[in-house]
C-alpha cells in the first residue's frame, strides 16, 4: 500500500488519483501501526523506546530528504519515486532482520533454528516477554471493559494530535512571511521538517524522562493551537524563525504524549489484555488526526476569504 501511494501521487494527472495516494500511505500508516504496537507485547518493553525512536526518525528523514531533494532541483515526481526504497526496505527488515518471539505463536521455530540467527543482544529484548501466553480470545464484554479502561489514555492523546493536527492542516500553510530568504513553499516543508524533528527528539526520550501527566501535554497542545489561530487572524508573528521554534515544540508535545501514552498501557495493562489494549489505543492518535482535518477545512477556507 506504501508503495501504491507513492506511485499514484507521483504518476498523477488528477486531483483524485493525488487523494487517491494519500488514502492509500493512511491506510499502510494506520494499519502498520496497529500492528507493529500489538507486536511489541511480545519483547521487552524497552522495544517501545526503539519503535518511539524510529518512527520519529521517519518523520525526520522522510522530511528532510524531501525537502532536501526538492531544494537540490529534483521534482516531485522523481524526488517519490526515489523514496520507493522505503516500502522495500521495510519489507527486507520484517522478513529477514526481525528475529521472531518464541512467545509469538506464527512466528515460532525450532530451538536450533533460533539459536543460528539470534544473537545475544537480540534476544535480550525478548527476555522480559511472557512465555506463556494464553490464546484464548477475549470476548467482547472483556473488550469493552479493557476501552473503558484505556479512555484516560485515548482521550488526552487524541487531544494532542487533534490539536496539532489542526495546527499542521489548518494553520501552519497560512504562518507565512515576506519578506524571508525562503518561498511561502519552502516555509512550509521547513516548518513540517522542524515538527518532525521535535517528534523525534520527544519520542526518543522515554529512556531519561517519563510523563505519566497526559493531560498537561494536551492542555500545553491546545494553547498551541489557539495562539496559532489568533496569529493567523491577526497577523501578530513578527517573523518565520518564531514559527520555526513554536513548530519544533509542537513536535516535543506530540512525541512525548505518543511515547509516553503506549508505555504506560503497556505497563499498566494485564498480560493477557496487552496485545489488544495497545491496538485499540493507536486509534486515539488516528480520530484525533481526522477530527482535525474535518475542523481544519472550514478555518482553512475562512482565512484564505479574508
């Protein structure tokens, strides 16, 4: 799907093949985070500080390299094509780098075929795995109550992403300055590639810093977002480096409120309702990123008439 997303968008002619795309990278976005956050019950839980890591480095990469490429003359076009190399990479190391979890029923293998491709510090991430899982399915009354309990966790972090996610969809094209070294065009990727950077650096922090208040992180969000909305109707940023600055704290909020919500659910959740809870929280981020779009469409139409 990854890489049918790439191809629309980079081979179209219409507006709706461009959509198209991006509801094709949603779907592998949301579906690969589904499952690779239900797979890290299954090693340590010191996995979630590499899955924090990575997929803030992803955002920075795939931010800077765009931005990066863009600069440097490519178009866009070739400059997607190019970026073909992650769904493969991807792939390559699901399949051949990942050492499968003894504990991980599909993935099992005999002792001896561990043994050969394991290595020591591979297998210390699974050391704090259970090994005996129960494969009993949970029945939907024990689903309702493991929602009831993750709602302290999905309500405040779908906060989070539907404040920033209506700073980065319906705000953030409209913080533009002249006169500035940079075009409105390069503004704007430099201000998503800032965000990313505070959503690496803040989801990479869970090995020194731990924030169990969820809350705060959404309440400091939302002044974001309402500080924004009042800079964009009244014009009152005296310059793009500020933007840059308040974009890279929108990150570290985001970052930290992703990270730290999974490494709680993890730690607090029973063993047997761990895989499911960690599942159904990632659809917290995902309704507040589309409430976010929804809001940001008419806000976004209502500045550009003024």
């Amino acid at each position: 799907m990854a890489a049918t997303s790439f191809l629309l968008v980079s081979f179209s002619s219409a507006v709706w093949m461009s959509i198209l795309g991006v509801v094709f990278a949603s779907i592998s976005a949301g579906l690969g985070e589904l499952s690779f956050l239900s797979l890290t019950v299954y090693f340590s839980r010191a996995v979630l500080g590499g899955w924090g890591s990575g997929t803030g480095g992803a955002g920075v990469a795939g931010s800077l390299l765009y931005s990066g490429l863009i600069q440097a003359g490519l178009s866009p076009r070739i400059t997607l094509l190019i970026m073909l190399v992650v769904p493969l990479a991807m792939l390559v190391s699901y399949f051949f780098l990942l050492v499968p979890p003894p504990s991980f029923p599909q993935w099992k293998s005999s002792d001896s075929e561990y043994s050969a491709v394991g290595s020591e510090e591979r297998r210390q991430l699974m050391d704090d795995s259970p090994e005996n899982r129960t494969a009993r399915l949970l029945t939907f009354t024990e689903k309702l109550q493991v929602i009831r309990g993750l709602l302290k966790f999905i309500l405040p972090l779908g906060l989070v992403y539907f404040a920033e996610y209506f700073i980065n969809q319906g705000l953030m094209e409209l913080l533009f300055f002249r006169p500035f070294f940079l075009t409105h065009a390069d503004q704007y990727r430099w201000y998503q590639t800032l965000y990313q950077v505070g959503v690496l650096f803040s989801r990479s922090s869970l090995c020194c810093v731990k924030i169990r208040k969820l809350w705060a992180l959404s309440l400091l969000q939302v002044v974001n977002a309402v500080f924004l909305l009042f800079a964009v109707r009244y014009l009152f940023l005296p310059s793009a480096w500020l933007v840059f600055v308040i974009v890279l704290y929108e990150g570290l909020l985001g970052g930290a409120a992703y990270v730290n919500t999974f490494y709680f659910i993890s730690k607090e959740t029973e063993d047997r309702y761990r895989e499911f809870a960690m599942a159904a929280a990632s659809v917290g981020d995902s309704l507040g990123i589309a409430l976010a779009g929804l809001a940001a469409f008419p806000v976004h139409r209502y500045f550009c008439s003024l």
